[in-house]
C-alpha cells in the first residue's frame, strides 16, 4: 500500500504569524536535508530522533529564505503513517509559496485535496469513516457539529460496525460451508443466533439511519429566514436572542467570525439568520413585491420565520402566511409566524388575532416583544424544538454523512430480505447471497469495501494540505 | 526581565487543515499539562524532553476536545526565551475557540499583539529592529519586501550599528572622564580616531538614510494607476504585462492570492494596480467627468500612467495631461503618458504625436502595443527605472521601517554638530552632549534605548500570535 511519491502542501491558511507546510512520503527526509541547515548541530535530520523539533534555515544554495522549526515524524509513527516532516515558517505568502517551489523542484509533488488523510486511510491508520471525519472536524464551527465529528473521527459507529461485521463474516464463512456439503443437509450456522445477529445489526443500522437528520443539523446548523417588512423589528429580534444566547467565546480576539455573522448557537446548534432585508409584505400581497427574491431567501431556508407586528391586520398576515406557503408546502421547510410588539395589545386581543390566523398542521404561531425582551426563550425553545435536539440526549451515536446514509439504507435493504429468508428457510445459497450484500454495504462505511471511484469522491471534498 | 504572566493566542489564521496555538509564560507547563492527555505515556509534560512532539488529546473535563500535537520549548531555548508550547490542533474554528478558552480558564492570558515577540527582545532574544523585522517578514508578499525583512531580521544593519554604537560608547567615556579631570587639561580620548569613528559612523548612517526610498518600495510595493477611458486597453496591457512577467509560483494551490489581484511582480518588487475602471477623458476634458474620483485614485499612487490611444488627438492627450499633472505636482506621483495601439500609425506619424505632447522633466512618454505585445518590456524597464532598481545591486543593507528613518535622521543631525565641534575644538562637555544624542538615536533603533511609549507603539501594529 505504501506510496512511492513524496507530497508536500500548506496545512494553514493565509498569512498568520506563522505557516505549516507538510511533506510525506518515502523521500521526505532527503528531500528537507537537502534545504534546512540546522542552526546547531550539523547532524542531517535523517540521523535525528523522532518527534523532535529542529530550529534552523531553508535554503535555496546560499539564499536564506526563512529560520524555520522542522517537525520529525517516522513511518509508521506519523499521521500518514509515513516518514513526514512538519515546516513551521514564517506566514508570509512569499515564504510559503517559496518553501513549496523548493520542495518540488527537489521532487515532492504537490499534495492533492485530502490526500495525507487518504494516505493515512490506505496505511490503515484510520478506517474511511475517520478519514471522513477529518474533513467534517475541520469545518465544525458549532459544538453539535464538533461533537458529531470527533465521535465519528474516534472510531464511535464504525467499531460497532466493524465488530458486527465481522460477526456476521464468520457466519457466511459457515452458510458457504454448508454449500459446499450441500447434498448432506448440515447446518453449521446456527440459525438461531444467526437471526438475533441479524437482529442486532438491524438496530443498530435503523439507529444510525434515524439519527442522520439530526446529523445533518448538528453538522450543517439550521438555516433561517426572516421574512418581514423593514422596521417590523428583524434586527431587535436578532440582537435579542443573540443577548439571551451569546456564543460561548466568539469575542476572543484572533480568532475570525465574520464568516458567520448573525449566526447564533443554540445548544450547541448552529442556526444561520439569512438576510432578508428589505422584503415588504404586509401593506400589498407579497406576491406583488420583490417576491423572486424573498423566495429565493425561502429556497435556502429550513425554517421560515414569517415576523409580523401584532397590531397587523390578520387579513393581510393570512395572506402572506398563504403566499409563503407555497413555498414552504414541500415538507423541507417549516413555517413559524411570530406576532411581535404583542406588548401593545392586550391578552384577549393577541388571542382573538391567532383566532384569525388559521395554520395548517406543523405550521406554528408565536407572540414576543422582540424590545421588551418578551418570550424570546419562548421563540428558541420553538427553534430548539423543530429541530428535535431533545432526541439527541437518548442518542449516543449519530451519523451526518449522506454516503453513509446511503450505505445504511442499502444495508438495511439487504437485511431485511436476510431476515426475511432466514424466517421462510429460504435456500442457503440465497441467503448467503443476501449477506453478502449486507457486508458490502457496511464494508462501504469503514472502508474494507472500496473503489477508486469511492475513495476519489470523498478526498476531492478536502482542502489542500489534510 | 521575566514575565509574570503567560500567554496563549492562535498563531495561524482561519481553518486550515491545522491551527497551532501558543502558549509561553512560566506557567506554561502546568497549564497545559491540565487539559492534556497523553497518547501512549503517562508521563506530564514538564517531565518531558525540550524540542519534543507528543501526541495526545484535549480534555474538558471527560470531554474531548481534540487529538492534537504538543510540541516543547525550554527556557531559555524558545522563541519567546520563556517555557513556551505550540498546540497543533485540527484547523476548526470551534476548536481553536475552546481551547484558547481552556487554557484561559487554566490561568493563561490573552496575548497582546506581537506579544510573544515583544517578550523575544525584552529576553534578549533579538534586538528591536530584529523584532520589528518579523512583522515585516510576515506581511512580505514579494521577494524584494521579504528580502529586506530577513535581512534585517537577522540583524543586518542593526550589528553593524550596535558595533559602532560600542566604540562611541568607549569614547564618551574617555571624554567624561577627561570632565573630571578638567583642570588638568588632559586629553584620553584620541581626537583623530573619534574624527575617523565618527566619519565611519556618518557614512553607514547616510547610506542607510539613502536606502529609505527603496526599502520602501522594496517593502510596501509601487501602486500604479492606470488613468484612461473604457477600451483603451486597460486590461489587454494588464494581460500583457502578467504574460510576460508572471509571478513565481502564484499558481500553486492552497495559497490564496485573491488580496493581491492585480498585482504584478518585476524583479522582486511589486507593481500594485489600481483600478481605474469606468474613466473617461477623452471626448471631453478630463475636468468634467468623474474628476473626483479619478483624483482620489491617483492620490493613492506613487506612478501614473495615462493610457491613450496613439491616434487620439494630441491635444485632447495634452488636455488631459495638464489636468492630471495638476494632481501629480507634488513630487510624489511620477507621470507616464502611454501611447497604446501605436502599430496603427506609422513611426513618422508617432515621432510627430510625441512632439505634439511637451511634457515637464521627470515625465515620461513611452509607446507601446498592448494587443500586439509590442514593446511591453520597454513599459517595464521603464517602471523599474522609475523606482531605481537598479541601486538595489549596490546595496546590500537597506532600511523600510519609518522609525528607523527617523531616527537615523536625528542621529545624522546630531552627528553633523559632533564633526563641526571637532574641527572647532568644541569644549567637551558640549561636545559629549552631542555625543550622548547620537548614542540616544542608535541605540533607539536596535532598541539600547527604549520608552515603554516606543514599545507600545512598535508591538501594537503586530499580528495577534507572533
């Protein structure tokens, strides 16, 4: 399995104070010899120990590029699992891209996306599903996400995957026996225990099948739209539940947010307010007004959060409810109409104004003072609540991945016709083909089943450099 | 000199495929041998080897946060000269966030910026210039500003000052202890040496004054603005110039250079485009349309160029000329007048077009075919001149840094007074005044001399993590 070529690429981004540049492969120690001068001893680094840090200059013949601290890791002790050397520069841009060109014209070649964790995979230094997780954890920007990540990136379904699996390998090892002895009618596998494996397995999968919605929340956050007219108090409400809610550290200096501006995590739940500035709706149907746009800003949303005042006429609010709900009567989104400034009107009023509002099922109604501070718990505990997060307390493992989805889906497909055939004796030849089915699917998952087309897929989808 | 505190901040920038954190102070390591775990020892860390790697997790508590790297510095073998880590951690904001967050919790402040190399110089480290010379080396993004970072980082002109600072050093006090004896009218100090030290020290000091100029431009790039109406051929000579003149190795992946669009590197320094689209100033003078904002773009260049077609109206050309030349007076802004599509017209025609344009001295006029790559080197070589290059093969130190300038400035004056009072047999105690203000000046640059206001000034205009 071990790769011929030496690869090298940028493991940080932009221009920090400083910059990680990676190279692995078999080459990798000759190849940094032949541009680092240790400022200490003159020893090259391939008589240097493992794991030891290493201060020095690059060097193009006399031309000192940077001071740099080399990283030294020995196969198969390296994330690779390939000897691998670790340059920590200065962050300029000259520098990196200088450092680079050094290293290929000293014959490294530039790492494709993902392909050090796809060399860790095929060095058996983590299953697919870990290798997978890799790129997820990179890009976790909420605690859900993270926590989905690292569970999977320690190995959390794809053990238990594996263990049954390999559970389920012996049993075909016997059925395909039998086959052999066919005409003598044995039964080496116990068909008994053969139907609570098939049981077990079948939990589990349904589990994983089921928590994937959850997954996919966790993993991507929840986008939002905000449908209302200017003024009608969509920034009040955002600065009002980002007051009840801040995220946990996002005013640590150093550390960029703009990328997720009005973004607010709720429990660990990304939810992402999509900008709908400057939509009106209320004085003319919405049909008439911008409304490409507001559905565009609906397209991308999985709740729509229709803000109205209560004072509005219910008339021209049922209006918009009904306008937004041709958008949103595809099942993928849900709509909430929240009646704000409902301080300004008395209880008996509020009640006869949702009386007037008449909302299909799923659909829900809520009123806040968005400036008193009134019942926005109430608006993130609904939030909290259309995305199902209470499920996620009973739930230990939860997949995000739409290829294991798919995988689990096809598996489950499988097990069903083996338990099936297991409960009508149907022949052992069918069922050992039905297995067989069963182990390709999981195999999919963690990786002892691959393709070329599969592993491609999934490492186009890193950035450069992991 | 020690720090009481320490420290933690990112070092690198955004998500990458890893982050690295910095941690120096003296509490350094029982900071973070709270929330690591080591992989495969079950060794703390303090009881570690310095310059080692160890692999381990992040914890929260029972939670893990990360599977990260920790590499080790001593004191006093660290950048800092302080107990100092870098965490190397997964490149994902959430990440980054909960554990600057832990290692606050655990007792470690926020750096300030350029903290750790503030900490560097006052360890003795690296002297101020030396110190100064990271930020620059982090911001290079051409080989002639990265040039001059290293250069000074490594000490280039500041040994040489500290060197010459020395000897005057010695001589001041020979002259102070001839105050003391001054009844006696006795001489320790050797007059003809101090003329020959001072001479010395006058002569590195003007060169370095001299090499401001171009340090700059070596530093901050030349922004060049491009003046013309719509079609003239803005772009095709943009195109062209890239074409001919590509930067190194812009095009290796993973390095962003979206910031520097338009940017075109020529031996080493950069050509900073400024765009001009949408000006017109031909049909009518350039005094009646978009003037301001044509303006406000050649307030931000050092060298315009006014791109015309060679069969323009020469006296349209010439209109425009003096109206830009209104802006560009002031001696900071050099004039280029292009005359583009000039394979249309014949050479007798061209001469006569050249001639019909009188341009004031130190203006330029240059003929071209953008479309037809004809002389786009001569553009080139013109802009090159223009920023006098070519000084750069005489000079091996140059100085970019406004401080140094100015301090380089006031030690020269003082310098001046030194020689006067030597050739007019000055008494001596007036003369060692003098002395003492050149020392000042010197010693204010590698950083002998320091206010907590210089600091201050010097370290806030850093990154965050260096």
């Amino acid at each position: 399995m071990r790769s011929e070529s030496t690869i090298c690429a940028l493991a940080t981004q932009g221009n920090g104070a400083i910059a990680v540049i990676r190279i692995s492969g078999p080459d990798t120690f000759r190849i940094v010899d032949g541009i680092f001068h240790p400022a200490t001893t003159g020893k090259v680094l391939q008589n240097e120990s493992p794991n030891t840090i290493h201060f020095g200059t690059i060097q193009e013949h006399d031309k000192i590029i940077d001071e740099v601290l080399v990283s030294l890791f020995k196969a198969p002790n390296s994330y690779t699992g390939e000897d691998s050397i670790e340059i920590s520069c200065h962050g300029s841009l000259y520098i990196q891209q200088k450092i680079l060109e050094l290293l290929i014209s000293a014959g490294a070649q530039p790492a494709r996306p993902g392909e050090f964790t796809q060399r860790a995979f095929l060095n058996g230094k983590m299953d697919l599903s870990q290798a997978e997780a890799v790129a997820d954890l990179i890009a976790a920007e909420s605690e859900g996400a993270h926590r989905v990540a690292l569970q999977q990136l320690r190995g959390g379904f794809s053990n238990k995957l594996k263990a049954l699996r390999e559970q389920l390998l012996h049993f075909i090892s016997l059925i395909e026996l039998e086959l052999d002895f066919s005409e003598e009618d044995v039964e080496f596998a116990d068909r008994k225990q053969l139907v609570q494996l098939v049981e077990k397995i079948k939990s589990l999968i349904l589990d994983l099948i089921n928590s994937f919605q959850l997954g996919n929340v966790l993993k991507k956050g929840v986008p939002v739209a905000i449908i209302g007219r200017p003024n009608v108090g969509k920034s009040t409400l955002l600065n009002a539940i980002l007051n009840e809610e801040r995220a946990l550290v996002s005013d640590i200096e150093g550390t960029t947010r703009d990328s997720i501006e009005d973004t607010m995590n709720l429990e660990g739940v990304n939810f992402r307010f999509i900008d709908t500035a400057g939509i009106r709706e209320t004085a003319e149907p919405i049909e008439n007004l911008g409304i490409r746009r507001t559905y565009q800003k609906i397209e991308q949303a999985s709740i729509v959060l229709l803000l109205t005042e209560a004072s509005d006429d219910p008339a021209i609010i049922q209006r918009s409810v009904e306008a937004i709900r041709k958008q949103t009567s595809d099942g993928t989104k849900q709509l909430v109409v929240v009646l704000n400034k409902s301080d300004q009107i008395s209880e008996s009023q509020l009640q006869e104004i949702r009386n007037g509002i008449p909302l299909l099922q799923g659909e829900r109604i809520i009123s806040i003072s968005a400036e008193k501070r009134e019942n926005i718990n109430g608006l993130t505990d609904l939030l909290l609540d259309m995305v199902n997060i209470g499920s996620l307390k009973h739930q230990d493992v939860v997949i995000s991945n739409i290829r294991h989805y798919n995988a689990l889906k096809s598996a489950s497909e499988s097990l069903f016709r083996v338990s099936e055939g297991l409960s009508t004796t149907l022949p052992s030849d069918l069922l050992a083909q039905d297995i067989r089915e069963v182990l390709h699917y999981m195999g999919e998952i963690t990786g002892e089943v691959t393709t070329d087309e599969i592993l491609g897929n999934i490492f186009k989808n890193f950035c450069i450099g992991k």
